[in-house]
C-alpha cells in the first residue's frame, strides 16, 4: 500500500526530534505569497488541432498593392483564443519533395511566439514574411506584439518567402524542426524531419499538390490535413487569394469557415 506523506511520516521516516521540526512560519509564508503574486513567467500556450487555424488570406507579392518587392502578406485565423506564449510555425518546405516521409530543406522554416495579450477566437492575425533571408518579419493585425525565429541550416540564405507562379506554406505546432542535412555548395538533401508536433494546415497556391516533384514550387499533402485541413485554388495558379472570412471579418463568415474545415466542404476562396 502506498504510504500517504504527511509531516510525521517524514519525521519518524529521517528520524526527526521536535528541535529539527521547529520552523520560522513567516518566511515560509511570504515564499508563498511572493509564487502567488509572481507565477515565475509561466504561461498557458493555446494548443492547436486541425481545424483550429486556417490560413484565409495571401499576398505573394506585395510589389503590385506598393509595398516592398518580394514582401508577402499571409493572412489566418485561429479558432480557438490564442493565449501569451503560444507558438506557431510555418514552412514553405514541400512535403516529400524528395524523399518519402520528410520536407524538403532548400526553404525558410519560422516560428511565430505571441508576446502580447491574448487574441480571441475568430480574429484575423497577418503577419508580413521578408523578401530575402535575414530580413525581418513583422506582425501587422491586430497588432505587432510577436516575435519570429528562424530556423536553417548553417551558412546558407534559406528565406521563408512565396514563389511567384506557386508554392506552399504549412502551419504547425508543438515539434521541433530537424533542419536535414546539405549546403548551397553541393546541394540540399531534403531531408528535414518535423519531430514529436502537429501539422496543421496546408495551403497551396497552385490547383494541384505534387509530391517529388523536387522544385521550390511543389509540395506533396501532408496526411495530417487530407482531407479536411488545406486549401487551394480551384482554377488557375495565383498569388493573391483570400477567402470570404478575411473578406468580411464577422463572426458568422469566420464560423462557417470553422464549419466547412471540421466538416471537410469546400472553403470558399475569391
């Protein structure tokens, strides 16, 4: 049977005497006091399933609307309250570009660290991905309070940034990213490995998903969002999309996106 721990439990266990088990009280309460007015920095991340974040607006290239060349606008939304703390991670690495169950490292891979307040449910969040590596990335909406981190291989340029003429971005959360192996010189071995998190979306610019296909522009569909949790256009490949929810930001247009991801419809794109 296991023994409940009590104060004399540990007594008789270490052999105590009264005088070792006098205790001062009143430290030990200000310790106390002072873990319950400052929680150490702690805070609770908001976990995000498959259905809980959709990617609802793009910008490939910001050149045409006046902003910097190159500079794309990505545009999503969560459905659940988006808590201090929560990260969330992108990649434009294509799944299985060259070899089965791994993404491709030729590309940019960032993860996105809410510092701000919390957001709720619903609410349009766009950050502004760099036009080459090194550059800054920037959360525009609702506000500007995360910070990025990026991940690569060591001595090489790899950008998170849209191709012209189609690419894919991938939202993940809670792994780590094994960057694979390879360099610029003698080439990318494609290799990367997503390990022990969640993919939870998948979003395409072209009408078709390619598997080793092995180009930048090209991504197989992760099983993890088959078939429900990934978007792409119906027609033609392009760089500006969006879909009714970033169009009209209202609760009723945002649900019935949250409605057709959980119930594996369409998404309405324009």
């Amino acid at each position: 049977m296991r023994k409940r721990f009590t104060l004399a439990y540990f007594a008789a266990k270490h052999r105590l005497t009264p005088k070792h088990m006098h205790v001062n009280p009143l430290p030990l309460c200000l310790s106390w006091l002072i873990l319950l007015a400052f929680p150490l920095g702690l805070s609770a991340q908001t976990v995000l399933e498959p259905g809980d974040i959709a990617l609802v607006g793009l910008v490939a290239n910001r050149f045409t609307c006046g902003g910097p060349n190159g500079e794309d606008e990505v545009s999503f939304v969560c459905f659940r309250d988006v808590e201090p703390g929560t990260e969330i991670d992108f990649t434009d690495n294509g799944w299985e570009r060259l070899n089965p169950g791994q993404w491709g490292n030729a590309e940019g891979f960032m993860r996105a660290t809410r510092r701000g307040g919390g957001i709720p449910a619903g609410t349009v969040i766009t950050f502004r991905f760099p036009p080459f590596a090194g550059g800054a990335f920037a959360a525009i909406a609702p506000d500007a309070d995360w910070t990025f981190q990026i991940f690569q291989l060591p001595s090489t340029n790899n950008a998170l940034n849209f191709n012209a003429n189609g690419d894919q971005l991938y939202i993940l959360q809670g792994g780590n990213w094994d960057v694979g192996t390879g360099d610029i010189a003698n080439g990318f071995n494609h290799d990367a490995e997503y390990l022990g998190g969640r993919v939870l979306f998948g979003f395409n610019s072209k009408p078709d998903w390619n598997a080793f296909a092995n180009t930048s522009n090209d991504s197989g569909l992760h099983p993890a969002v088959t078939p429900c949790f990934n978007m792409a256009p119906t027609g033609m490949t392009t760089d500006f999309l969006s879909s009714t929810c970033l169009l009209y930001p209202s609760d009723a247009d945002c649900e019935r996106l949250r409605g057709t991801l959980r119930g594996c419809g369409p998404i309405t794109t324009k």
